[in-house]
C-alpha cells in the first residue's frame, strides 16, 4: 500500500499579488487633479449659465408684470410660486428705489449752499411713495454715506415758533456706519447746517426753515 504523497504549497502560491502602488500614486494623484480642475471649471461655466437664464427670467417676469399678466399667469410658465414672482418684482422695486434715492441724494449734497429735505418730501420727489421706504433706503444704501442720509429730516421735529427743525441730541435708531460713530446732529454741526437757540425747555440744535426744502416739486427741481 503506497503511503500518499503530501506536497507542500508553494510559500508563493497562497499570495495575492498587490499592485505596485508607488509607482502608481504619482500618476493618480495627477489624474484626479487634473479631473477635479476640468469639473471645477465646467461647474463654473453652468453656474453663469444658470445666473443668465434667471436673470433673462427675471426681466421677463417684470417685462409681463409692466404689461399687465397677472403673478399667477407668470408663475405657472416661469414654474415658479406666486410668492417668488412678487419677490422677484420687489427686489427690482427695492433696486430701483436705491438708485433713485443715491441719485437724489448725490445732487442734494452738490447743492451750494449747503441744505436739507425731508423723509416725506425725497420720498415724493424720487416717486418712492412713503418716508417709511425712503428711510429704509437709506438705511441700506452703500452707495449713499451715513453723514449724508443725517441730511434728511423728520417732518414733526419742524417747530415753527423756533423756526426751524428741532435736531434730538439723542438718536438711537439712527447712526452712522462702521467706525464712524457721529451722530445726526454731529454730522449737521459739521456742515454748518444747524444753530443754538433758547427754547421753553432750554438750549437746543435746529436746522433753519431756510435750510430745508421740504417741498417736493422744489427739491425735484434740484435732484433732477
């Protein structure tokens, strides 16, 4: 009886084979930069196609509000919501109103001498339609300076027995931006706009009647 035969495994045969990895790093690793960058760029390249489509969308919107469709209409072909189509022309209104209050607000400082206008009167001067929207504009216009917005007034600080604009020594709802910390009546003091005079309650900062153009179709004239 022949005895079997036990052979031994070759030490190499159970072995999986790994891949030599140094000498594939370097190539992959450039690969995938090299894919990374070319998707980088093609995303870029849809995102500004993507920005021009709504953009192109946008005006479309407004050019069918100003012909009379509906924000229904508009929405249903534009795929959109009601709400986002208001949006949409709220922000172009918001845009529109910004711009027309830096323009106004760049002849008022120009004007020699040196003067003020109203919340009411800028408001329906620029065809804004409230001192509510002219304060907001100002309030978020970069392109109109804090020292310049303190120019514009409030209508019920008018006093006509001190004959002119009675500017707080206090304001908390209005300030100046960043590191400038002047307040409105430092600002009209700057500018020589204000004057001291002797009231009921003691000393106190106004602006001269004089110095305000709280007519609208007379500051129009100016801002125009």
């Amino acid at each position: 009886m022949t005895a079997a035969t036990t052979s031994s495994a070759s030490p190499r045969a159970g072995t999986a084979r790994v891949p030599d990895v140094s000498a594939r790093t370097g190539s992959d690793a450039a690969e995938v930069l090299n894919h990374l960058n070319t998707l980088a760029a093609r995303q870029q390249q849809l995102q500004d196609q993507l920005s021009t489509l709504r953009d192109e969308r946008d005006d479309l919107i407004l050019r069918g509000l100003a012909s009379g469709l509906s924000s229904s209409e508009l929405a249903e072909k534009a795929q959109l919501t009601g709400a986002r189509v208001r949006a949409i022309a709220d922000a172009a209104a918001d845009s529109s109103a910004r711009e027309r209050v830096s323009q106004a607000m760049t002849k008022l400082i120009e004007h020699e001498p040196a003067i003020c206008t109203t919340y009411g009167a800028l408001a329906e001067a620029v065809g804004i339609g409230s001192a509510k929207g002219v304060a907001s504009s100002l309030a978020t216009n970069p392109a109109v300076p804090a020292r310049a917005g303190a120019r514009v007034l409030l209508l019920r600080w008018a006093n006509p027995a001190l004959g002119g604009y009675i500017i707080p020594s206090e304001e908390p709802s209005w300030q100046t931006q960043g590191d400038d910390t002047a307040s409105r009546l430092e600002c009209l003091q700057a500018e020589h706009l204000v004057v001291q005079v002797t009231s009921p309650n003691g000393p106190v900062w106004l602006v001269p009647f004089d110095r305000v153009v709280a007519d609208a179709e007379a500051l129009g004239s100016i801002i125009s």
